[in-house]
C-alpha cells in the first residue's frame, strides 16, 4: 500500500479523531479543521482518478448537509462546528452514504446525550474540580458534544466508501 495512496485515510481519520477530542474538551470545532477536511477531500478525489460527476455528486450531499446543519443550527438544535463538520463529512461519505451516516451518528448521539445526562445527575469528585473540560460536561445548562457522535459515526462508515474503495484499489 502506497504511503501517498493512504493519505486520504489517514486525513478523514485523524480530522474525526480531532473534531471528537476537541468537541470533548472544548465544546468547539474549529472551522480550519472542516475548511481543511473539504479541501482536503477535492485534492484526494481528484489524486485517486474519481470520475467528475461523482465529486459533484458528492459535493452536492455536503452542500445539502450544509443547508441542513445550518437550518438545525439557526433553530438552535446544534452547534456550527456540528453543522459544519456534518457537512465535511458528508463530502466525503457521497449520497450513498450519507443516510447510513445519519442514522449512525444520531444512534450514537443519543446515546451520548443519555451517558452525558447521567453523567450531570453523579456529584462531581473534589480533585476533578480541576478539569474545566469535565466541569463544563458536568453544566446542565450546557450542551452536549455532538461532534463526538458525528466523527464516530464517520469513522464507521469510512470503510465503506467510494473514496476508500479508490484507495484500496490503487493501494
């Protein structure tokens, strides 16, 4: 396997790995990160050979998501870095997967919500006092990390993608 053929990969993956642990412990993700993770996604599929109309195909799905995540965010149900990222990565998931990916990702966040909800109800141990990331989790007045449920659920349908079909091919 190519080490230049895996880039792509190795991007989408550490990009979700950083958008959870930042979301964890910031409540944030950074719009480099998801600027960064489309751009990120033309240069791979034009390096792999993916044909035209599937790029616009798969850039029309993050637009679309980007709508979304926007509407979803103006009604206050999500964060930006969440509509965002939702979008990023459904640039690189395509049509075809983006339903799987939504599915999963709410599966995965409501279960999220659930633990973080429980999670708020236990008194909070002395010496944790010190990690304002725990505090900020531990607020009921604040939200829960949706990012974390996003990248996971990117990370589970990656594999069984056409961009990661084209890397295995080239590979």
């Amino acid at each position: 396997m190519s080490v230049l053929n895996t880039l792509p990969i190795v991007i989408f993956s550490a990009a979700m790995i950083f958008a959870a642990v930042r979301d964890l412990t910031t409540m944030t993700i950074p719009n480099w990160l998801t600027l960064g993770l489309t751009i990120a996604f033309f240069i791979s599929a034009v390096s792999l050979g993916m044909p035209l109309a599937d790029i616009a195909r798969h850039a029309s799905a993050g637009f679309a998501l980007l709508l979304i995540g926007m509407g979803l965010f103006a009604r206050g149900w999500i964060g930006g870095g969440d509509a965002k990222l939702v979008a990023a990565a459904s640039l690189w998931l395509g049509w075809g997967d983006a339903l799987p990916y939504l599915l999963l990702a709410s599966i995965f966040g409501g279960g999220l919500t659930l633990f973080i909800l429980f999670y708020r109800t236990l008194p909070l141990p002395m010496f944790l006092y010190r990690q304002g990331w725990l505090l900020r989790l531990h607020d009921r007045k604040e939200g829960v990390p949706y990012g974390i449920a996003l990248a996971v659920a990117g990370l589970f349908i990656f594999p069984q993608t056409e961009i990661f079909r084209l890397v295995s091919v080239l590979s």
